[in-house]
C-alpha cells in the first residue's frame, strides 16, 4: 500500500457569541484537517489541534510544504518509521508548536489507515482496549464578559449536571479573586449532587498567585488543577505540587517524548495531558504513555479540537493502562466541551455523545466515525 495524495482542510466558522478563557477571546471555530489517500483505495483523517488562538493556516503549511513530500509514495501502515521521518526532517524548525502539530494531523491519519486496512479499530493495533466506555467531564465555564459573572457559572454547573454530567472543569484565570468568587457559587450551587470539580486556569498566573488560587481552593477535593502556570516554568509546576495537596494537571502545551522527558524528569506534574493533535499524534503519544507509566504519572489526553481529535483521543484512552492499579483505580476520563463547536456536532455521520454519563469508544474500523463531506465543504476555506 502506498500514500497517494494528501489534502488539507481549514475549516472556519465565526461564533454568534465569542467567549473569553484567560488568554483571550475565541471569535471563531476553527480546524486543520487532513485526508490522506492510498493507492487500495482506503482513507485516513487526522487533525492538527488549533492550539489557544492559533490561525489555521499554520499548520496547513507546514503539512503541505514539509511533510507532504516525506509522507506521498510510502507505505501509511509504517506508522513508527514515518513518525521519525517526519520528525527528523522538520527538527531543526520544529520540535514544538504547529510543526509538531502538523505532524499529529498526519500521524493520525497514518493509524486510521493502518487500523482500516485490518477491518479493526485503533485500539487494537496499539494492544487491545482496557475499556469499552469512559466518564466524560463537562469543560465549559467560559466569560461572555469578563468578571463578575459567578451567578451565571453557577447556573451553568446545574445545566451541566442535569444533562448527566458528574465531572466539570471551571475555566478560571482572570484574577484570584474573581475566580474565588465564582468558585464560592458554584461549589454552593451543587451542594449535595456528587459532583466532582476540576480547574484550569490556562497558566494565567505566576507561581505566587498560583498558589493564592490553590490555597484558597484547597478544600474543594478538586480532581486536578490544571496549567497553573506557564508552560516553560516546569520548576513552578514542581513548586506547586510541592505546595499545594490537589492533584497537578499539564501538558497540553507540551510535544512529543523529549517535551515530556523534561516535564517528567523535574517532577512537574500527577497527570499528563497530551493532547493527541498537538503531541505528535498518537505514536507520539504512545511514547508519552511508556514514559508516563515509567514515572509514576497518569495520563489523561486533552481534547478541544473536532470530532476527529474527539475521535483519536477515545482510541487513544481504550489502549491507556491504569497508572496506579487498584482493584478501585482512578479511570482516566473524556474531556467533552460543552460549547459551541459545528465541526463537532455535525462534522461525522454520527456525533460522539454522553449516553447515560458514558461516552461508548467507537469500535468500527479506524477512527470509527465517518466524515460527512457536505459539513466539511460547508466550512472548508
């Protein structure tokens, strides 16, 4: 089987209601997405996650000027040795960011192909699925506004919880009292209903205030506190799992096996949150995983892209041994954005849902979800 062409999708769609998390302001949806095509006649899709307010554009370029002419003529089922290629020929400009974003899209892709080509789904080929179904925890808590909205954040934690939700994720960092505040309400507004809460500021704050945050919340059993502080600060992380008795969360913004060798190696976090069209895709994630395992660190992969990185990510999370085994082990659990998104609501045939609070791993060939191609016209720039 040989690779045949490779075509990039930039899909956009402006929001009626832009919100706010701590590093700006989202206007639009937006996704890379690529299709890969063999010469048998089988089709992969993968993702390059639009990481933050990335345009794009970014990674589109890079997979059509540097990986394309790596990845056209050879054998998708090469998956590991690809990778590498891939890897080695952009490493002098790559490395981070939308490089290695452009290599995740293509990664993907290279598995759904594989997986096809055997009639099974990605799981299989990584070693079988330790789980059929996982527990989705609902993100949202976006601004609309800004500050002083805890009222209207404690309202959406009910709407939450109605819809069968028993884990969220508050966005916060924009300012410690503001979040403390509407922390306050909303831990009020779900007394009594066994929720579980996590928080994520999106590193909006240095190590002192970070650790204000984390203080003041340290009678909540939150589940995580994600990105306390920047990324690069892998000392601050260790400062702050050091200090701090709730589980620290990070690694979204981090790549590959060597990113995390660093994050790992200065004991920065409890849970790595690879985010599979960020990472370096899922061989790159599996990577991640071993050494995770290694050092004693869940995993737990974060998704805010499409319906094709929500698909990547629940392969992903079948084939994830547990960490710390218990006959009662912590599972790892879905990330399942709440807001607006239209290539995740109607980009595939049928929409990955939470069903009675689980999300079912699709179990069809691949990915297991197929593109509807009207929808992906519909917003292809």
């Amino acid at each position: 089987m040989k690779v045949t062409d490779i075509r990039v999708h930039v899909l956009k769609s402006p929001l009626a209601e832009p919100f706010a998390f701590s590093q700006g302001w989202v206007k639009q949806r937006s996704a890379t997405l690529v299709e890969v095509s063999t010469d048998e006649g089988i089709t992969g899709w993968g993702e390059a996650f639009a990481q933050g307010l990335e345009p794009p554009e970014i990674a589109a370029a890079a997979i059509e000027y540097a990986l394309k002419p790596i990845i056209l003529g050879a054998d998708p089922r090469n998956t590991e040795v690809l990778w590498h290629r891939m890897y080695h020929a952009t490493r002098d400009y790559g490395r981070k960011g939308s490089v290695v974003s452009a290599i995740s899209a293509i990664d993907i892709a290279l598995w759904d192909i594989a997986a096809r080509s055997h009639n099974v789904p990605i799981y299989q080929l990584m070693g079988g699925a330790f789980r059929t179904q996982v527990e989705p925890y609902a993100t949202g808590f976006y601004r609309i506004k800004g500050q002083g909205e805890a009222a209207r954040l404690a309202e959406e934690a009910i709407r939450h919880h109605d819809a069968g939700f028993r884990l969220m994720k508050v966005k916060l960092g924009y300012g410690v009292n503001d979040d403390i505040v509407c922390m306050e309400a909303i831990a009020k507004a779900i007394a009594g209903r066994n929720i579980t809460l996590m928080i994520d500021t999106n590193h909006a704050y240095g190590r002192a205030e970070a650790l204000q945050l984390g203080r003041a919340l340290a009678g909540y059993q939150l589940r995580w506190y994600e990105e306390p502080v920047v990324p690069e600060d892998t000392r601050g992380y260790a400062e702050m799992r050091e200090k701090l008795t709730m589980p620290i969360a990070g690694g979204e913004n981090e790549h590959t096996l060597f990113g995390y060798r660093e994050l790992f190696a200065a004991g920065s976090v409890d849970i790595a949150q690879p985010d599979l069209g960020s990472c370096g895709g899922i061989t790159a994630a599996r990577h991640i995983a071993a050494l995770a395992q290694s050092h004693g660190v869940a995993v737990n992969p974060h998704v805010w892209g499409s319906a094709i990185a929500q698909a990547a990510s629940l392969q992903m999370i079948a084939a994830l041994p547990v960490t710390h085994h218990s006959l009662f082990a912590q599972e790892p659990v879905f990330e399942y954005d709440r807001s607006s998104h239209p290539f995740r609501q109607f980009l595939i045939t049928e929409p990955i849902v939470q069903q009675d609070g689980w999300v079912p791993i699709p179990s069809g060939p691949g990915l297991g979800v197929t593109i509807d191609r009207a929808v992906l016209e519909k917003y292809r720039v």
